[in-house]
C-alpha cells in the first residue's frame, strides 16, 4: 500500500476541479485521467488550441481566457508551473478559500491511485519511451494509462485511459517535480548537464534522479552511463541494467542501419530473446527501443508482440515528426532544444541519405544557451543550412547578455531569422528535392513546420 501523503488528501471528497493552463502539454493528459476518473473538470487558457478542443470534446469546459469568474463551482484549483501566483484566477481561488495544487503536486497524487506506476526520467528520451512502452501495452491489451510529454499518434493524445492498475508516467526533473511521484517501477535513460540553472552543480542532478530511484522497487539503469550507475550505485532497490555492452541484463547486438531505423538482436545475460526494428532514426533510439523491451518483457508481453508494436512506432509528437513529404522535400519537426538531442537528431537526418539537411533552432531560456552555447554550436555544425530564431525568454531576463546571432556567427552558412513568415520563404526558397528540412526547439516553433508545409502541397 502506498503511503499516502498530505497533499492527496484534498482530491477525497471533492468533484469539481478546475485547471488553470489546462491545454499545456503537461496538464491535457492530467484533466483527461481526472475527467475519466469521474471528476467535473473545467479549465483555463491563454489562447484555443487543438489541445483545448480535445478536451472540449471530452465534455470538458474550456474556458478562453482567464478570469476570476471562471473558478466559481471549483473546490480546488490545480496549476501548472508557469502560471505565477498573480494571476487572476489564483488570486479569486486564495480570497474564496479554495485550495491549489501545483500540477506536479496533483500528477503525485494520481500516482497513488494505481499500483503499477513506471515512472521514465531521464535528461533525453523521456518522451520517446514513454510513448514506447505505452504504444507496446496498448497493442497488447494490457490497458495501461499514460501520461505523456507529447502526443502518441495511435492515440491522438499525450494521454491513454485504460482500465488496468499500471500507469506508464513521464518523469521530468525539473525542480524536482518528480519527487511528488510514488514510481514502483523506475527508468533512468541517461544524466546529461540539463536544468543546471536550478540545480546548480552536476552533483546535486545525479543526487535528484537518484532520489527519484530510490522511490522505486525496481529501476531499469543505463549501464553504458557512468552517471547513471554512480547515481545509483548504493540505492536498496532491484537493479536491472540495458545498454550496449554485454555486461548489462538486456543488451542489443548485431546491430544494423536500416532505411528507417536500426534493426538489432536483443540479449538478456547472453541469451537472445528477440529482433527489434526500429523506425525511428538515430542510434540513440537503440536504447530507447532496448529498455522498452526490457519493461514490457517484465510486464507479461511477448517478445514477438514487442517486436510487432515497435515496427508499428513511427515516434512521439515532436519527435522527428515526420509532417509529409512535399514535392520531394521532407518537412521534419524535433523537440530537440539541448546539445545532444540537436546531434542527436541532425546526426539521424544525416543517416537517412538525404541531399541536405537544412534546419531552424529556436533557442530556448537565456541561461540554457549561456551555458551550453558551445555545444549547440557544434551540433548545428551537422546541418548544410542552419536558420536561428530569437531566443525564447519563458519566464527569464537576459542578464546573461546572450542573443542567437552569437551562435550564428560560429556557424558558417547560418543566419538568424525573427519573422516566422520570413523564414517560411527563405527554408522553401533553399531547399530543393530530395532535401529534408527540420525545425527544432521547445517553443512554437512548430508552427513554422506547419507553414511550410502548407506552402509546399
């Protein structure tokens, strides 16, 4: 039984929720699983967006724009990490009395209420495996729940409902939401030097992931990742490792580069127990593929049914999302916004044969490029043609003195582009067939993906 902790304790007795940011990537899926669970769930945001529309169509009520009126039936306010304690709607929630909830405060509470929760973190890949793992216990009717960072195509939504005890959760570090969680089962991708702006030092990160771990009777570590092992070398918990190399209990061999992917053996403790083929670029997504399997194969499934749903994977929302091919040029969009995803998905583009590999990067937050700026640099280095928006501010002010044209005066055949119908013309105008374009960031700057591809049919 999993101890339960105060903060739970306010969704007993109550019906009526409402969500103040509820169209965001990481509340949709939390009013889809409350409004599932028989809750009355209404919400708030900025703008209408095809998130609010789904949830509209769920009988959720949506309201655009935010106001002190909109909270008036709620007995409790849940909000998302971005919204700050001024707003209009927190405020009308303080003078009524009405309690709130940070939305990683009530995601801990949700995983509570089941008894198999395997919670994926991890600075890279999150979002992929967890969608991964997802898409394989659908497909084998195992009737999981999900909480996911972007959209799953066979889905539709960034969230599944099922009727069984597991829940597949992705689990962010940053500020360390994911201690509010109760995982049973962990995964640690990898440790990379992410978010160091509120951790501080890389000590105090493998410190978190390890603490999250820690909450888990069983964690599945990357073997082949010094930081991961060392953060997780004298934790009380079941340890199984993945990873390339034969010292690991999963690992892949005889891996080959496919036109779509890569195919490989999978070993447990030397025996092969299965064939993946992966159609998702990249080498990294071998592990990703291997520790999915390693899970599911845990979870009761088949080798063959992992294998079969994983053919059937063409990849999470944002994450080389493929928007079609266009007069012979492939319009691409990619979350990646950290060093090693940007190489990450350049170096895959690069794999897949294409004439040129032209891309736009939005930098996001002034103190993420202040300290990796060297690093994105190299990475855009892969790219034939390299555009770069403004930098994203979120919630910060430059006091680091950073802008784009920094990292575009590193980068020969790069330049910066602010006007998103502008840089629509100048990447259709560049590429040519058999080219493939890429925009990459955290922001919107998927919109722009959009555009062209509209352009382009």
């Amino acid at each position: 039984m999993k101890e339960i902790r105060e903060t739970d304790k306010l969704l007993n007795g109550i019906k009526r929720i409402h969500m103040i940011g509820i169209g965001g990537s990481g509340m949709c899926p939390l009013a889809e699983i409350l409004n599932e669970k028989g809750f009355i769930v209404s919400g708030s945001d900025k703008v209408e967006t095809e998130k609010t529309d789904y949830l509209k169509g769920l009988g959720i009520t949506v309201y655009c724009g935010q106001s002190a009126e909109n909270i008036k039936d709620a007995e409790l306010v849940a909000f998302s990490a971005a919204v700050p304690e001024d707003n209009v709607e927190r405020l009308e929630a303080k003078r009524l009395g009405i309690p709130e909830m940070e939305r990683s405060v009530l995601l801990g509470a949700i995983t509570r209420k089941y008894n198999n929760v395997i919670g994926v973190c991890g600075t890279h890949g999150k979002t992929t495996v967890t969608s991964m793992i997802t898409q394989i216990l659908l497909l084998n009717k195992m009737e999981p729940t999900a909480v996911i960072g972007g959209k799953l195509p066979i889905s539709g939504s960034s969230s599944v409902v099922g009727k069984s005890e597991t829940l597949v959760c992705e689990s962010c570090e940053f500020v360390n939401s994911f201690l509010e969680f109760s995982p049973d089962i962990s995964v640690l991708l990898n440790i990379d030097n992410d978010h160091l702006d509120f951790f501080g030092t890389m000590d105090n990160l493998m410190l978190s992931f390890g603490k999250f771990v820690s909450l888990s009777n069983t964690a599945y570590i990357n073997g082949d990742d010094e930081r991961c092992k060392k953060a997780t070398e004298n934790l009380n918990v079941k340890k199984i490792t993945f990873g390339i190399e034969k010292t690991n209990d999963f690992y892949a061999d005889n891996i080959e580069k496919g036109k779509y992917g890569y195919s490989f053996d999978v070993f447990k403790r030397g025996e092969k127990i299965g064939h993946l083929d992966m159609h998702i670029p990249g080498k990294h997504n071998i592990l990703n593929g291997l520790v999915s399997f390693a899970v599911c194969l845990n979870e009761g499934v088949s080798p063959q049914g992992i294998a079969d749903a994983v053919y059937k994977f063409s990849g999470a929302g944002r994450r080389f999302e493929i928007y079609g091919n266009f007069g012979g040029i492939t319009v691409v969009d990619d979350y990646a916004h950290h060093p090693t995803e940007i190489k990450a998905t350049l170096s895959g583009a690069k794999s897949l044969n294409y004439n040129k590999v032209i891309t736009v990067f939005q930098p996001y937050t002034y103190s993420r490029v202040a300290l990796l700026k060297e690093g994105m640099i190299d990475a855009l280095k892969i790219a034939d043609k390299v555009f770069l928006t403004p930098i994203v501010a979120s919630r910060e002010v430059n006091t680091y003195g950073v802008s784009s044209e920094d990292i575009a005066e590193k980068i020969e055949n790069a330049e910066v582009v602010a006007d998103y119908e502008e840089l629509t013309e100048k990447m259709i105008a560049y590429a040519a067939e058999g080219d493939i374009i890429i925009t990459m960031g955290a922001g919107d700057i998927y919109k722009v993906a959009q555009k062209i591809s509209e352009k382009l049919k």
